[in-house]
C-alpha cells in the first residue's frame, strides 16, 4: 500500500515540474511519503 502511494507521488512529482504550486504540494508530499517509508525501513529492522 505505503509503496503504491510512493509511487504515484513519483508520477505527479515528475509531472508537477511545470505546473507551479501544484508542484510545491507534490514535493512535499514527496518528502512525506519518503520519510514514512524510512520509518517503516526502520522499524521493520527493530523487530
């Protein structure tokens, strides 16, 4: 699921390069998406 996401944001990401704000709230959302994937990373090695 968490993966699915990931990708989808790469996708808008990729196109929201000429579009503006749009592209602002996909980069966030980009590094949001990131950091969770992380933590997930993490916390599947703790257990």
């Amino acid at each position: 699921m968490l993966w699915t996401i990931v990708i989808i944001l790469l996708v808008l990401w990729a196109l929201g390069f000429g579009f503006g704000a749009l592209g602002n709230i996909v980069h966030l959302l980009l590094v949001v998406a990131v950091v969770m994937v992380v933590v997930q990373l993490i916390q599947r090695r703790g257990a």
